[in-house]
C-alpha cells in the first residue's frame, strides 16, 4: 500500500517547488512596492554608520501592508554589509511578549542574561538590562512588532522607561525604538508624559494596491513554483480581488500558495484563474471562521445579533440594522446564554473592533426625523452563512 502511494504521489505534476517562498514569513531579496520605506529606514538607521545614535522610529498601517518585512529585511541588510558595527538588534514580537515585564525579559535574554520568565520585580529586571546594556558597549536599536498589542494590555509603561535611558546614557551609548503598529492611532493613545519623551520619525505603510500585489505574487510564483506552470491572469486575479479588499500582501501569497496546492491535488499541469477564484472563496471563508472562533464570547454574541437582524432586513422584517437595535438583539441573546450584557456604549466600541477586524461593514446612516446613527451595512458572510457557522460554535437562534 505505501509503495503504491509513494508511486502515485511521485507521477502528479508537481507545480509548488519550494512551499517555504509561498509563506509570508519568507522574506525575500527585494520587497516590491516598498522601496520607498526601505529607503527611508535605511537611511534613519545610517546615523549607526557614523556611531551616532538614529532617530526612534513608527511604522504604522493595517496587518499585510510590509511593515515588519521591511523592518527585517533592512536590519539583515545592515548585518550582512556591516559586520564590524558597533550596534546590536533585537527583535520582539509582542503578539506574545504582550507585557511590560516579558518584553524586558527578552531584551533580557537578547544580552544573555538569564532571569526567569516570572516571578523577578520588573524594576529588578530592567535593572539587570541596563548593566547588561552598559556591558555590551554597543548602540541598541529594539524592535517592538505589534506594540499597540502591548500598549492596550500595559500602556505605555516600556516605551516610556526606554525612551527616557537615553537621557541617562553616556555619549557613546544610545538606545533606538523602532515600533511597528497596526492601528494608525496608536501615538495619539499613549499617555501625554510617553508622547513627551518618545517622539519617533514616523513610516507610513499604505495598503498595497493592486500593481504592487501582482509582483509581489509574480516574484513569489517564479521563486517558489516551477517555471511554466501558472498562468499570469490567474496572478492578476489574486491580486486584483485582495487590493480591492484590503490589500493585504498577507492574504495574497496565501491565495497563491493554495491555488497551487488545488492545482496540485485535481493534478494540473498549470495553476489557473479557476484555481485562483477557488482559493479566494476558500481563504476567505477559512479566514473569517477563525477570526470568528478567537473572539471573545460577547463579541460573537453581537455578530450573532447582528445576523439575525441583517437576515430579517433581507426580509424586509426591519428597515435598517442599527445601533439601538443591535443591542437589544444582543441583550436578549445574552439573557438567553445566561451571560450578564455589556453596557451600550461597550457594544458601541466592539461594533468598532468587528470593523476593524473586517468582520463588518459600518455606515452613518441619516434618519431625518428618526434621527441619525450607525447602521450595520454588510457582514463578511451572508447572515443565513454567519448563523450556521455561530450555531457551530455553540450559540442560541
């Protein structure tokens, strides 16, 4: 039985050559559609070049938009032609360390000193970093990836104690903040004393339009998949579709990478436009249901809520899925899960989550006489499509 399918895996065509390339974890050698970041943050991090210390430095825009490719790839850069530099980096992600006290024992852990991961005072901590700092003798440049994360759970407490060692440090040492965010507010919402002492050079990441994806997937596919075996419309496509709905190089390479693995498993000899159109249904409906199933129980009671207005607006039941009613909708379902309700202004705010996330679609709707107020306008999937995949989850109709 193995060496049958061992023989028949060996005869289909095989179009993905290295599946590595097809993840966005890959970086590769250039970054189309960002040469003018890379520049920029090439340019910030020169200072280093002349032992000066460089400025402290903001890349904000939406998830998928390059920002920690090109943190990376200019950081490798520096390494690989800089050898003799006399600057460390070092990267956290704070996704995971998400606290003021894992972050320091990271950056901890980056100058080999070993502490344990709990349990130490945080002064003591940042106590032992600092000696450690003064030990390396080197400029520091610290990347924060996904900082709004650490700044909504801990405020601004780190960026506020790092910004300020720069004014005790002697003149040959310097520490840079280089913070990568997905919320374009996310300066505005630190505490004035932290604004006050961390100002950075600010890099704007715009969404990748739909140009700028067709390379991106046009390196990956000649990188990653053997010679002649896509078709460029079906490139086009992907591209086309993703700037359209976020421009998200994430979800580009991601679409690729399973319109190849479809193309692979019904046997094609070439990837598609079929392929491509299949793998976009496919992601989408993958992406949301997992967003969906790491929301908080009250987050998915409003979805829940909001689908079953949304399907009686179908109906013609009501004439528009607004705030008001959304909660009351909400507020019955939570009785129903015997789950005390959030207050309306609660809701309010995670109506602005479920947008955020691109779970929903928000419009001011202008009432005259009704007055105005936001209404839900779309959902990522059809309501009858929400309900079933909320049901599965537990949820009462």
């Amino acid at each position: 039985m193995m060496e049958e399918f061992i023989r028949s895996y060996r005869v289909k065509p095989l179009i993905i050559k290295d599946k590595r390339v097809l993840r966005d974890s890959y970086i590769p050698s250039s970054l189309p559609g960002r040469e003018e970041q890379i520049n920029t943050f090439h340019n910030i991090l020169a200072d280093l070049l002349v032992d000066s210390p460089p400025d402290h430095t903001s890349f904000t825009g939406k998830p998928g938009t390059g920002k920690t490719a090109v943190a990376k790839h200019v950081i490798n850069k520096y390494k690989k032609e800089y050898p003799d530099l006399r600057a460390k980096f070092i990267y956290v992600n704070c996704s995971q360390a998400n606290t003021a006290y894992r972050v320091m024992y990271q950056l901890n852990r980056a100058l080999q000193v070993l502490v344990p991961p709990s349990g130490y005072p945080y002064d003591v901590l940042y106590d032992k970093f600092v000696d450690a700092f003064y030990q390396l003798n080197k400029r520091l440049v610290v990347v924060l990836d996904e900082v709004d994360l650490l700044v909504r759970r801990d405020g601004g407490r780190l960026i506020y104690s790092l910004s300020r060692l720069n004014y005790d440090l002697p003149e040959e040492l310097s520490l840079t903040l280089v913070v990568i965010s997905n919320t374009a507010d996310f300066l505005e919402r630190l505490d004035p004393r932290t604004r006050s002492s961390f100002e950075p050079t600010r890099i704007i990441f715009p969404p990748y339009k739909q140009p700028q994806l067709y390379q991106i997937l046009h390196q990956r596919a000649e990188l990653g998949l053997k010679p002649g075996t896509w078709e460029n419309e079906a490139l086009h496509v992907i591209a086309a579709k993703v700037a359209q709905e976020s421009g998200d190089a994430r979800r580009a390479i991601d679409v690729l990478r399973m319109a190849a693995e479809l193309a692979e498993k019904e046997g094609a000899g070439k990837l598609t436009v079929d392929h491509a159109r299949k793998a976009l249904d496919t992601v989408n409906e993958e992406e949301i249901a997992i967003t969906i199933r790491t929301l908080p129980l009250h987050h998915r009671l409003i979805l829940a809520a909001i689908a079953e207005l949304m399907e009686m607006k179908s109906r013609q039941k009501v004439d528009r899925v607004s705030t008001g009613r959304i909660y009351r909708e909400y507020r019955d379902k939570a009785n129903k899960m015997m789950v005390s309700p959030l207050t309306m202004r609660r809701v309010s705010g995670i109506l602005r989550e479920l947008e955020a996330q691109g779970l929903i679609e928000i419009v001011m709707d202008y009432g005259g006489a009704r007055g105005n107020t936001k209404v839900v306008k779309a959902m990522a999937l059809p309501p009858l499509e929400m309900k079933k995949l909320l049901a599965s989850m537990g949820l009462i109709f």
